[in-house]
C-alpha cells in the first residue's frame, strides 16, 4: 500500500563556499574524498548500497561515500576535475554531471555518451571546470538517482564579485515515497 509522500529538505550550509568539505569517513584503504593536486582536483567517490528508513519502512537506497544526498563537490572555474567513482556495487551504474559543459564522452549518460560502470569497477572522469555556478550530479541508471544518488556541484567563478563573499546557502529538495 503506498503512502503518502514526504518531502524531505536537507539543507546543508557552505560559509563562502569552500570552508567544509570534510566528514565523510572513509575505511582505512579508501583513497580521501578530495585531493588537490595544483588546478587538479581530485574527487574519489564510493558508491554503495544501503539500508534508509524515513518512514518506519526500510529501503534500499544508494549512497556515495556513505551520504544521501551525495557529497557537494566543489570546484573554481579553471579548475580541472578527475572524479574517480568507485562502483561497489553488485549492479552497474552511471553519474550523469547535470549541466556542465564538458566533452561529449564525460557526460555520463549510459549507452549514450558513457559507458556504464560495471559492478566492482572504476570509472575515471576528467573534464575541465569551463563555468560557474551551482549544478548537480545524478546516476544515469534505473531508479538509483531516486534511491538517493544525487548531489550538488558548486563552482566559484574565476573573477571574484563583491557578493562572493557573502555566506552561501545550498538547498536540496527531494520528494520522497515510499
Ligand atoms: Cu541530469
């Protein structure tokens, strides 16, 4: 029997954008959630399975680095990304970079851009940052972006403006249903 939808706000605050990006534990043997290596940032995602329960009903759902929603990943415009996403998961997946303006095979849409990236496997995205702004990521793949496989991407613009300095707030959404 279906219930009624929820909605479900998760607010998230960033002091001028770049102050937090930490406290998604890693196991000992994963590789840090970011490194920056000059204009190269280097984001290492782990996709698994798991268990949520908002409703007093259990859920499958799909984390990234142990988070729904998944991890704010942040860049400045000029940056280059390589984002590492680490499927270990027993099922393919995809993430789409919602928005960006990247070359046509980054873009991560299966079977149509990008292949898939299979069960226990790595796929390595590079792409440079052309842009900014706030955007998001999202799996490609069944119902895993509904199932939690979603998150932010904000971009500091390359010239900086008066009002970059105010406090930002990122907002999600979702709607959830059992
Ligand atoms: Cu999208």
């Amino acid at each position: 029997m279906r219930l009624s939808a929820i909605l479900y706000i998760l607010l998230s605050i960033s002091i001028n954008g770049f102050a937090q990006h930490s406290g998604h534990a890693a196991s000992a043997k994963r590789q840090p959630f970011m490194e920056r290596q000059g204009k190269k940032i280097v984001y290492h995602l782990y996709v698994t399975d798991t268990v949520v329960n908002y409703t007093t009903k259990k859920a499958k759902a799909v984390a990234i680095n142990g988070s729904i929603p998944a991890p704010t990943l942040y860049f400045s415009e000029g940056d280059s990304a390589e984002i590492q996403v680490h499927n270990l998961m027993h099922m393919e997946t995809s993430i789409h970079w919602h928005g960006l303006i990247l070359p046509n095979e980054q873009d991560g849409v299966p079977y149509l851009t990008t292949a898939p990236i299979h069960q226990q496997s790595t796929h390595v995205f590079r792409f440079p940052i052309v842009q900014s702004g706030t955007y998001w990521y999202h799996s490609h793949t069944m119902l895993q972006e509904q199932s939690g496989m979603y998150g932010a991407i904000v971009i500091q613009p390359k010239q900086k403006l008066p009002y970059n300095d105010i406090h930002n707030y990122l907002l999600i959404i979702k709607q959830l249903e059992d």
